[in-house]
C-alpha cells in the first residue's frame, strides 16, 4: 500500500491548492492519501469536493488533521486521521487554534519587531491569506525582506526551537488533544518524533505517555528518515501497542520531499492504514 497519511496544502503552510495537490498525489501513484493541515479541515474539504467530482478517484483520501499540542515543555504535534470533520470537537478546535494563531503570530510579531524587524506580523499575515498562519508564513516574510538569506535561516536564527519566535504557551497540552480527536471517531497519531531531537529516554517517555493517555499510532517514518531511527521509532509502538504509521510532510515540491516518497516500514509494525483499507 503506498500511503502518505501526513501532507499539508495551502490552507495551512502548504504550497500547493488542494486540487493540485490531489493532481500530485496521483500522479505520483499515492493510493491513500491523509490532508493533515496545521489546525484546520479547510484544505481537506476542498480536495474531498474535488475528488467526487472525479468519475475514477486516482486514490482514496482520508480526512485528517494535525493539531499543535505540549508535552513536557516542548511542543509536540498529533495527526488525527479519519476524523469526522463536522463533529462539534472538531469544529471547535479548529475555532480555538485559529483564535490562537492569530495571537501568536502577534506575539511573534513583537518579539521580531524588538530584533530591528518590523512589520512581520502583517507582513506575514498577508503572506497567509485565509490560511492558518503559522512560522513558514513568517519565514517567507523575513526572507522576502532580505533578512534572511533562506527560510531554514529563518528558523535557526529567529522562528526555530528555542528562539524567539517558538511560543508555545498558548497550545493545549497533548491528552486534551488526543481527547477531541477521538471524540471526533479518529485515530491520534504522534507525529514526527524524530524531529523533536530528544534522548532515547524521553522519546521513550513521550510514547509512553502518549499510549497512556489515548494515542493510538505513531509515525514510524517520515520521508526518507534514516533506517536505524525508523527502527528505534517500530520498536516504541510495538512496545507501548501502538500502530504505525508514514507520511511525507509534504509542504511543496523539493529535491528533499515527495509526495509517496516514503521509505518502508520496519519488520514487525502493524500499519495503521489497516482501519480504512480491506
């Protein structure tokens, strides 16, 4: 099964319109497909439309989403799939987060005004259109200002962990979330954990707690994610009784990230696409 359960479209951070991006995706020879936009079902929706109006579905979708979450400190992504995008706790998050990207990219806004870098708030707003901001929107900016002389600049001098544009504070803690993607009939899935660059330990721990509080998958791969991490990521769900699951985190087309362009998963892994697909 060739399954990217984790891409984004313009509606968040993504470069590409629903529309094209289902184009992608068949074309690329995705056979299910999860749109995960940050904190919204927008781009879901329009793609959903889409495909219906298509006598042969190149592939089948799944409505997904990935909210923004804290666990321990840090801030931690959860990917729920096959959520009912008209449920009251969907539509509620959604509500809340578009409430608080709003007075987050404020605060980010201040905090870069104060570094000689004025106007990034608006600047990154614009950029955002009736999307849900988030830091690519404002990395787009400060690029477009000369800045900066790259958007991954912008995340290690400015928008990354640690600087002065992570703000997290205003994140609802991880079992809340995993709470309102099962009230909505999805399945939380922990995203990405290689990339919060934690010890063994606490990667460990996060799984755990995760698993404890109602998760029911992790991402075991992402993209073209080393094999040894991809391992050591198996071996956590099989540990805690955690199915797995893959995407690419599609944002746009790169040298680095493809649609479907995802390494298998490890011996063992009980894939989490088994619940739509016979």
């Amino acid at each position: 099964m060739r399954a990217d359960l984790h891409c984004h479209t313009n509606a968040s951070d993504g470069l590409l319109d629903p529309i094209a991006l289902c184009d992608r995706a068949a074309q690329r020879g995705v056979e299910l497909l999860a749109i995960t936009d940050h904190d919204t079902v927008a781009g879901v929706q329009a793609a959903r439309d889409y495909m219906r109006s298509q006598l042969l579905p190149a592939f089948q979708l799944l409505v997904g989403i990935e909210y923004s979450s804290v666990w321990a400190h840090i801030g931690v992504h959860i990917v729920g799939l096959g959520i009912d995008d008209s449920h009251t706790a969907t539509i509620e998050a959604c509500r809340f987060y578009g409430k608080a990207r709003r007075e987050r990219a404020e605060m980010i806004g201040t905090r870069l005004t104060k570094l000689g870098m004025p106007g990034a708030t608006e600047g990154a707003l614009a950029l955002a259109g009736s999307a849900q901001i988030g830091r690519p929107h404002f990395a787009r900016y400060l690029l477009a200002q000369g800045h900066v002389r790259s958007e991954d600049e912008a995340f290690t001098r400015y928008l990354g962990a640690g600087k002065p544009g992570d703000i997290k504070a205003l994140w609802p803690p991880m079992d809340e979330v995993v709470s309102w993607i099962r009230a909505a009939g999805g399945v939380p899935v922990l995203a990405h954990p290689i990339k919060y660059r934690q010890t063994g330990a606490r990667l460990r721990r996060l799984v755990a707690e995760f698993a404890a509080c109602g998760g029911q998958a992790v991402e075991v791969v992402v993209g073209r994610q080393v094999a040894d991490e991809s391992r050591f990521v198996g071996q956590l769900c099989q540990q805690n009784g955690l199915a797995a699951s893959q995407g690419s985190d599609f944002h746009g087309p790169s040298p680095w990230c493809e649609l479907g362009d995802i390494h298998a998963l490890p011996a063992g892994s009980t894939p989490v696409w088994q619940r739509w697909v016979s």
